[in-house]
C-alpha cells in the first residue's frame, strides 16, 4: 500500500515535471517568430499563407482538444502524455525534410499540434489530481510559470540555433528536445481520471483481493477514526462512492452536462476572443517591431521583456483568487481591459521606453489569460468534469485561432500595415470584458438563487 509520505512526494514530482513539461510545450508553438521570418524568407510565400504554420500548430493544439479531452478521461494522463511527446518529436523531426509551407503545415501544424494538445490537457488535468482546494489553483500558476520561462528562452534559442545549423536544424535539434516529454510523463501515475474502477455493488468482485490501483489514498470520510482494523472496509466504501459517481458523469454524458452549463458556455466565446487575439498578435510582433524602427536584437529583447512579464502574470491570477470573495470571471475582466489599452497602445507608441512599459503590460495580460484559461474552467466545471469541459474550450479556441491567424495575415497583405491586426485585438478584447462581466453577474445570481 502507497504511504502517506509517498504520496505527498509524488505530489511534488507531478508538479516540478509538469512545469518542465509547459516549459517545452508551451516555449514553442506560441513563440515561432523567429522560424517565420525564415519561412517567408526561404519559400516566398504570401503572409497570410506563411502565418498558417503558426496558426495551424496553435489552432490545432485547441481545437483537437475536445478528442484529446476524450483520450484522457479514457487512458489517463501518463499515456495521453506520453503519446503527445511522441507525436511532438515526430512532426519536428519530419520538419526537417520539408519542401514547402504546406509540408510544414502538416508536419508542424497537425502532427505535432495534437501532440502540444495532448500534453497541455494531460498537464493540468494531472496537477489537478494531486492538489486539493485553493493548492490545486495556486499549482496551476506554478506550472504555468513553466510556459512562461519557456517563452524567454525558446525565442533566443531558435535565434541561435538558426543562426549555427540553419532552420532545419534548428526544429531537428528542438524536436529532440520535446522527445523528453515522453520521460516527464511516465512519472505522472493517474489517480482517478483514466482510471478504471470496480462495480462493488456486484458480490463477485468483493471475492476479489484489492489492488493499489483500486484504493483511493487521498479521501477520509468524515467522522471516521484512523482503525486500521477496519481499512480494508473504509477503502471498499471510498471506492463504491468513486464509481458511483463516476458513472454517471462520463464520456458523452459529461459533454451534454457542459452543454447546459450558461456559465461555462460564456466563458469559452469570452476566453477564446481573447487567447486567439493574443496568438495571432503574436504571429508577426517580431516584425512588426522592426516596422518601427528596431533592430533584430533590440526588437528580440522588447519580445524578451513581454515574455518576462508573461511568466509573472501568470501567478497574478492565482494570487487574486485567494482574495475572498473573488470570482475567476471578475479576474478575467479586469485584465482583458487592460489589454485593449495597450494593444491600441503598441500602435500609437513612439519612443523606446513607451515600448517597454506596454510590452511588459501586454506580456502581463498574456500570462494572466493563459493562467485564467484553465483554472477558472476548473472552477466552473470542477474536476470530475474538467478534463472533457477544456477539452471542449481548446476546440473553440483552436478554431477562433486559426481564423483569427488568417485575418491577421490578410489584413497585412491588404493594408501594408500591421495597425488594423492590432486595432481589431482591442475590439476583440472589448468584447470579451462585456461576455466576462455578464458571466460573473449571472454566476452570482444563481448562487443567491442556490442559497
């Protein structure tokens, strides 16, 4: 049997691996600038159609993850996890035999986004097994800090690779990299989403003997003394309580309980004008730095200090939900107007400190939506529910993404300027304020109808 002791390490194990594994998953497919600039240099093609290699890989990073939602609600998140490693590590290794941007889409975009999917989803969904309460939320910024310290370094390291093995080897070498995933997850054993549970209302399998897989070790019933002489049928009643809940909330079932969740479906059309926004913003804000009179490298360090304040905004929201009283929506609100501010602010900047100050403000808005993305979906959905309900959010993300890519792309090619991209952010971000606040209202009013 699992000690106490055991457990609580493991607990820790989970969340230091899971950090590394956002460090690699979420430092790549949202920081592809520096690739881009090469594939526009190296195929020639239109940007709206070089913006799709990024579009794609981040499009399809969400929008697989109502399928992916599926695999670890059935497998688990050690081989969900372990299979997005895989799939990371074969699409970039493929990258280097690529012959065109629609190789490129494929390889990158497709094959390695399910595998980005794959590994965000199995990422959360396992720090959420091992952490209870407010700790499982402030363990969710923790590993988010992960992606963000993966955007300052992936930028520069490309930058480097490119610049001594050229871009092919430069996603070889990254590929290879993404292959220690796989090793990452096989230390997350799953606790109870993936895990298959006994029927104990049938009397043949109480003939059965137990297993450690079969005993949840992290539940004490109420009011129950610590008698080891009745341990065996504590644990029979922790299971019977597992699987009956369990079984009325799976697969398919799950789904048409989101569906009917008003909260949560605001949340997704508020989350996802606002992440697909901040993901084609970031497509070309490379070059639109240089449009504006900086170098390659002052424009790399501007990119560094928004990165930088991405990994510290995403503690931000962890530490407002200890506020008592706070809701996640309210969070999410207030945040997202502050990014309509300095989206339009980015455009109308002019001296290099301005610069700065709104790159680092809007780095900070970035990280707060990462962080808020899934632990306000924890918080509406809760945990039985959550692996399918972000699931369900990717997809819509991932198709707002890879449209919200394309525009973007085609009002460059079409204006010649990259101020109608970020004029529309702002609008988009408007709106999600308007959808956050009228979430949080409505939320409360069903808690005083509840009470």
């Amino acid at each position: 049997m699992m000690s106490y002791h055991l457990c609580a390490t493991r607990q820790y194990v989970v969340l230091a691996v899971n950090f590394l594994n956002l460090f690699l998953c979420g430092g790549f497919p949202f920081n592809m600038s520096v690739l881009n600039l090469e594939f526009l240099r190296v195929f020639g093609d239109s940007k709206a159609q070089t913006a799709l290699v990024q579009a794609v890989t981040t499009g399809i990073l969400d929008l697989a993850g109502i399928i992916c939602g599926q695999v670890i609600n059935r497998y688990g998140v050690r081989i969900a996890g372990m299979c997005g490693g895989l799939l990371i590590f074969l699409g970039l290794s493929l990258s280097f035999f690529a012959t065109s941007i629609p190789y490129l889409i494929v390889s990158i975009g497709v094959i390695a986004g399910f595998g980005f999917s794959l590994t965000f989803g199995s990422c959360f969904t396992s720090v959420g097994e091992y952490f209870n309460g407010r700790a499982k939320l402030i363990a969710i910024s923790v590993i988010g800090i992960g992606a963000g310290c993966g955007s300052m370094v992936f930028p520069y390291l490309m930058a480097y690779l490119i610049e001594v093995y050229g871009w092919r080897g430069c996603v070889l070498l990254v590929g290879g990299l993404m292959g220690n995933i796989v090793c990452f997850f096989a230390v997350c054993k799953p606790k109870s989403v993936g895990v298959a549970t006994r029927n104990y209302d049938d009397p043949e399998n109480l003939r059965q003997p137990l297993h450690e897989g079969d005993v949840t070790y992290d539940v004490q019933l109420p009011h129950q003394p610590q008698d080891h002489r009745n341990q065996t049928d504590q644990s029979l009643h922790e299971i019977n309580i597992k699987s009956t809940t369990n079984k009325h909330y799976t697969g398919i079932k799950k789904l048409k309980l989101l569906c009917k969740n008003i909260i949560f479906i605001i949340f997704i059309f508020g989350i996802s004008l606002k992440i697909s926004s901040f993901i084609s913003s970031l497509i070309y804000m490379l070059e639109f730095l240089q449009t504006k009179g900086f170098d390659e490298k002052e424009a790399l360090l501007l990119y560094f200090y928004m990165n930088v304040s991405t990994t510290i905004g995403r503690l931000l929201p962890g530490l407002c939900i200890l506020i008592p009283g706070i809701d996640g929506l309210i969070v999410s609100a207030i945040f997202t107007s502050i990014s309509c501010v300095s989206g339009v602010g980015l455009v109308l900047a002019s001296e290099y400190y301005q610069h700065v100050i709104l790159m680092c403000t809007f780095g900070m808005v970035m990280g707060c939506g990462n962080t808020v993305l899934s632990m306000t979906t924890m918080e509406i959905v809760g945990l039985n529910n959550y692996a399918v309900g972000l699931g369900v959010l990717m997809t819509v993300i991932g198709v707002s993404s890879i449209i919200a890519g394309v525009v973007s792309g085609w009002l460059v090619d079409v204006t010649g300027s990259y101020h109608a991209s970020y004029y529309s952010l702002a609008a988009a971000h408007g709106l999600a304020v308007v959808l956050f606040t009228f979430g949080a209202v409505l939320r409360k009013c069903h808690r005083k109808t509840d009470s």
